[in-house]
C-alpha cells in the first residue's frame, strides 16, 4: 500500500482522482500495488466537483498532507509559481516524492527544486506537466535511454494549434479563431500565455533538461506568439506546400544548444503537419533509434490525469523497495475470448471484375441484397463492350459472414473473372 | 555493475553491442548504472561485423552465458523458435531475467515463458518485440497504467508498409514494388512472414496480452495479407477519400475482443494513414488518455538495439534492489549553453505589405542583396495600382540577424506599410 495525498482539487485533481477510484483495481491487478488516496487540499471545499469524495478526505491546509507520514507521494495540482513551490519545497525536505503537472514552476524554479530533491533522495514526477497524456517523459527517460538525442520538434501548446488550425481550415482571422477556441473552452479569457508561447516555452525547457541535460532559462530562448500571423500568410504557405505551426525547436550541435518557440512554416508532409486542433505531439531525433514520434491530446482533466497517475504508479512501484522486483503482463480472467470475426460489423469495399454487358450490375447488386447488404457507392469505368472491367462497390455496414457468402455465390456468375476482393473499410476510431 | 550476456550477434545484436558501447557513458550518466556486457554468444564467430569486441567475451557456446553467475541479464537476439526458447527457458530456470527481440517465439510461446518468469520472478522484456524502436511497450506498461485500453490500431509491418506505399505513391504493381523492397533490403527473399500478415499478428498478440490482459493465439485471429491488392484498388481507394494500409486491429468490447490483421481502407485524414514507408505507428484509445500515437522506425540494428538497450537498462534500474531509488533529471556539463538564435540558419518567409507602384521589388531586394540574403521565390499577387498588396518572397539560407536588419531597414521605406513578418521555414529533421 502506498499512501497518497493530492493539493489542489481542480480541473486536473479531479481527473487525477476518479482515474485513481474508477480505475484502482485496474491498476492494483497490473501492478500489485494497492495506491491509497489518503487526503484531499482545496482552498475551496464547497465548488460542486464531477467525482464524490467523503468529506473526512478533504482538507483546506495542505500541511495535514505534507505532515501526514502515512503519505508517501504528495500531488501538487494547484499550478502556478507561489505557493506551489512552497508546498513542494516543503514536501521533499520530509521526505516526499513529489507528482506535478506545473510547468512552469519546472521551467523557473527546476533547478532548485531538482537539486533538493536529489539531496534528499526524493523524485520528482512531472509526466503531465509536458503535452498531458502522451507519455514522452518517460519515453525520453526510458524508452530512448540508449539514445544520444539530437533534435525536439515540437507541437506543445493546444491552444494556439487550435487557433491556427482554425485559421487554416476556415480562413478566420485570428480574433475569430481565438474567440472560437474560448467558445469551446480551448482558451483562457486571457490567452497570453498560450498564444505568446510562453506556455510551449515552458515545456520546451522541460523536455531540453530530460534529452540534452541542460538547464536553459526562459531568457536564454527566443519565444514568440502567433499573434501576427494572417489570413494571407496561411495562404501563401499552402501555395508554397507548407503549413505554418507554432512550433518548440531545440537542436544539439555539438555543445551548443539551439532553442526557440516561433510560428514556423513546415512542410505539408512533415509529420507534425498533420497535427491539427487540440492535439499535441513531439517528434524526437535519436542517434539510434532516429524519427520517432508521439501524438496525443495535450490538455484537460483526463489526458492529463492519466499522466499524474502515471507518476504515481512509477514512483511506487519503485519505492516498494524490495529486490528484484519483474513486472510481468498479467493475465486477466475478465475477457472471455475473441469476437468472431465474421460478426464484426463494418462497411465494406469490393472490387469485381465483370463482363461489360447489361444486366450485370443488376445481377450482383441483387444478390447483395438478398444477403441484406445495401450498396452506398457504386464505381463503373473504362467501358469497353464485351471485355472485362472492375466495377466497384462501397457497402453500408454490413457483418463479413454474408458479405462472405454473397461474393462467393458471385464470384460463381458466369460474367465474373477471378476471385472478387473486398476489404474492410476500417474509419478509425477517435 | 549489472554484467549482461548477448546470445545471438546478427543485425540486431551488433546494434545492441554498439549502443552498450558507444553510449555506456550516456546511459551510466543518466542511471548511475554501469552495464557491463560480459559475453557474446554466437554459432558464426568469423563474420565480419560492423563492430569490434574484444576476441575474450565472444564464445559459440550459449551455456556459457546461462552458467555466468556474472551475468544477470541474458539477451535473446537468435530469433526463431528453438534454440530461443530453450536457452531463455534455461536462463529462467537459472534465475536470470531475459530481455528479447523474439515477437514470433512470445506470440507462440509467450504463455509458458511468461508463467515460468512468474515462479523463478524472473522478468522478461520485450520492447524490441514490438515496432523496433518505438518505446510502445513502456508506453502500455507505464505511461497508460492508469487507463483501461479500448482500441489498438498498428501499422506493425514495415514490409508491407513499404509495398503498399510504393503502390500508391508509384502506381506499381505488388510484385514490382515488392522486387524494389528486397533490392532495398526492406524485404527477405522470402517475403511471406511480412506480406502476408504473420509477422504484424505476432507483434498484435504481444499488444493485446500487454493492454488486454489476454493471451490470444494466432489460430484466433483473422490474418490477411497485402498480396491481393492491385494498382486500381489503390486508384479506387483514393477517389473515395481512402488509403489501403495493412492493418492489426484489436478493439475490446465488453469482455469480447476484436481481432484481425487485413489489409483496410483508412480515412486520408487518420493520423495513421500519413505513416508511409517502413516507419511503424501505433494507434492507441485509453478510456483517460484519449488518442495516442505512436510513431517510428519498426526494425533495423539501430533502432530495435535502442529497444533492447531500454530493456536492458530498465531492468538493471529495479535490479539495484535498494529502497527508494529516485530518477532525478541529470545537468552534465557537456553542453555549454545556448547558441544565439540569429545565427541559426534557415531560409525564412517574408511577407511584406507595400504599396503597389513600379521599383518597389528592385528596392526590397537590393536591400535583402546588401546583406548577403538571396531570393528563392517571389508572389505578388491581386494587383491594384496605388493600392496596398502584399508581396511574399522566400530566401535562400540566411542568418537571423542579417535578416532582421535588412527587415528593419525596409519597414522604415515610405511604400511599406506596417511590420513586415517574418517565419522561418523548418525543413524538419528526419
């Protein structure tokens, strides 16, 4: 069991905490580990919140936290520089390891705060402080561990990629696509920090100290907003086959560190140009492992809950402290077995090739029918009469059993050549 | 010290052997944990090979590395069947944890190994399993512990990838682009394992016992190959706003799990439908997390080594058996500082607002000529005389500061009208 006391119960800390109660057992049968959440700080106990927490959990004096030695891992949720870095500060000279999603206070005061942390032997998790729940902490700290990192692109910040997709799909202006993004809650009434690169400035310093081991400041980069771009510069950039990004760049050459936050013009095909509305994604150069990319939405209670509790279960599965500890998958009795696939519903693409003369159409789309298989699209080219030409067919949902069973009492018609193919038209889930 | 033991020096293992080597002070900088690679372990100890081991830590005798009470990781990297599974049975059976590139033996074997790893507490890693040097495995084990995974959707064949991709961007037939993909290296000369999707359901198996909890067996899935596909499905496919990928689905639902490898049609606008080539991606929805993707290069030495190396080290991390071992961000003094941003080259966009009267462009670019800054393009488009219209150019590479001043000088001449704006063009690294 492992204690857990979270300050600061607002968008992020009620994520934080339904992940915690919804998903406990889930992560108790992955981990063994039994994550207790012991205590709740809030300067306001009254707001009406989306999860239930019994009243004796709630606190409005975050020291019942940080002098409660049943908890091990303190939560730092309330954001800004003060007094989170008092609280913080506090926590790790007791002995707490710390999870935090506060960017900033990582960008201005990191230095101190990792310092004490590794004079008292305490760590700092702050997966969520970078593109909330895409987990590139940890994939730079662990996953590409061997790697010398070379170079981080990347989109960091929602709110001005919202904006400048909008600027980019719709043509608005930007007033109107800022306006649009506070309409849908993508913007704080004042989006300064957002738009003026602050915010993804934050982040960039973050992710520079975990791949090049480098403490930058703020002053020591160039940081610049999309407040200029136009219209007209969107246009321009499509012409010339670009996209315009606000874009985090940091490049190592040699012992010298390339560091910038600026609307940039990227190529169509980069794959961060595909990166559009809230999502965020970092695309990492390694020595070894060269392109990598991680894609994911960068913001909000839950995505950003998922990587504090990623923190949480990180630290405690390492300060159980006993030798040797494997993780092993674990096997669940709670799935049953494999759907067949021949139920699977979806729609469907199939591609004849038939005799080009009347009637054909007919005939197919008949049998189709007669298996309850409606046509969304049909496709006829190339006529030529007498010889053999590919009609196609898109499908409304249909289950792959009679779909099966129809194209083979097709494939049996004497105007049909080979084998007809179809493929599952598979719209993604998002 | 964790002593490591390689069994099996092809592609995969010189990668991992370089990575130990080339980056030990990186890895040991940032873990405090010296990995010692004790002894390689191959039938062929003659080949030439793109590393040089000292002649003492090579042996032809796998039981020499099982036998090294040295060693305390042993690394699989024969691939195949047997001998794998027989020398990472007996280096469990030793006490050993084993860290694997080995998809098809998992995908066959993985119930027995994994329950053998469980009674010995043993641990068996496996990142290399899976999509080469995309940290996929840790990001499911680690960065998403806290989410219940609903859907994966992967490109995790780079084979196939590359076909498919060189039969749409070149209109090819499948044979001709597969001869293109052997010629490159990208294909075995018996290319079945790829195209025909047994490869890709191996790595899907792997994924799904990792986010389901579920051991599926490649009898329970549908798995179907890119070998039907022909230049006018791809045709078609485009008109209708698709692109045919090979792609393993698994879907969870209730206690049911879909699964299928086979090639479908995916929306152009899917996140996964930009992955082109041999680069892998992984498509995951967490009931927190939202979307994620995960996005890089499936296989190669280099990249799979980075895997393993992860692998390696991630294990050596919970070996150290010692209570409460914080990760804290390491400041190395090899980086100097940073390096002024207006000497970072690019070539940059320039809109300028001017008004429209002959001589303007001549002044504008012998401006940009007095400071070394040369033109790659000019627009000036909706021409009204009198009027005000913007003119766009594009430079060749050019330093920020140069730039800057010409700017400067120019906004100060009477026909331009405000700020001229100035981006910079990111080619993207890759």
């Amino acid at each position: 069991m492992i204690g857990v006391g979270i300050i600061g119960f607002g968008t992020v800390g009620v994520g934080t905490v339904k992940i915690l109660r919804e998903n406990h057992w889930l992560i108790k049968q992955r981990t063994g580990i039994d994550i207790r959440l012991l205590k709740i700080a809030d300067v306001d106990l009254k707001r009406k919140r989306d999860v239930n927490v019994e009243p004796n959990l709630l606190t409005d004096d975050p020291s019942e936290i940080i002098n409660d030695d049943r908890i091990e891992i303190v939560v730092e949720l309330i954001g800004g520089i003060r007094p989170a870095y008092d609280y913080i500060i506090e926590a790790i000279r007791k002995g707490k390891w710390v999870v935090t999603a506060n960017k900033a206070l990582l960008a201005e005061k990191g230095t101190e705060i990792f310092k004490l942390a590794r004079e008292k032997n305490c760590e700092i998790g702050f997966e969520g402080s970078v593109c909330g729940g895409i987990p590139v902490i940890k994939a730079i700290r662990d996953g590409l561990i061997g790697n010398k990192i070379t170079s981080i692109l990347g989109i960091l910040n929602g709110t001005s990629n919202y904006v400048l997709t909008k600027m980019t799909e719709e043509e608005s202006s930007f007033e109107d696509a800022l306006k649009e993004a506070q309409k849908y809650g993508f913007a704080e009434r004042d989006p300064s920090l957002d738009v003026d690169g602050v915010d993804a400035a934050h982040k960039l310093l973050i992710l520079i100290l975990l791949a090049f081991h480098y403490q930058l400041r703020m002053e020591d980069i160039v940081v610049r907003g999309v407040r200029r771009i136009e219209p007209i510069d969107i246009k321009f950039a499509k012409e010339f086959g670009y996209k315009i990004k606000l874009l985090a760049v940091a490049k190592l050459f040699g012992s010298e560190i390339e560091a910038r936050v600026e609307p940039v013009m990227l190529p169509i095909n980069h794959p961060l140009s595909s990166v559009d509305g809230v999502y965020n994604a970092v695309f990492i150069l390694g020595d070894r492992v060269g392109a990598n990319l991680y894609y994911g939405r960068g913001a909000g209670a839950d995505p950003t809950g998922s990587a504090v509790v990623s923190d949480i279960v990180d630290m405690a599965l390492r300060m159980r402290g006993e030798k040797k500890i494997p993780r092993i998958p674990v096997v669940s009795d709670e799935i049953k077995g494999v759907r067949p696939g021949n139920e699977v519903c979806a729609p469907f693409y199939m591609r004849f090739i038939a005799e080009d003369r009347p009637g054909v159409l007919s005939k197919i789309s008949g049998i189709l029918a007669s298996y309850n298989i409606s046509i969304s699209a049909v496709i006829q080219k190339g006529r030529k009469e007498g010889g053999f030409v590919p009609i196609v067919m898109l499908t409304h949902e249909a289950e792959e059993g009679p779909l099966k069973k129809a194209k083979d009492e097709i494939d049996k018609l004497s105007f049909i050549k080979g084998e007809t193919l179809y493929l599952r038209i598979e719209e993604g889930s998002s």
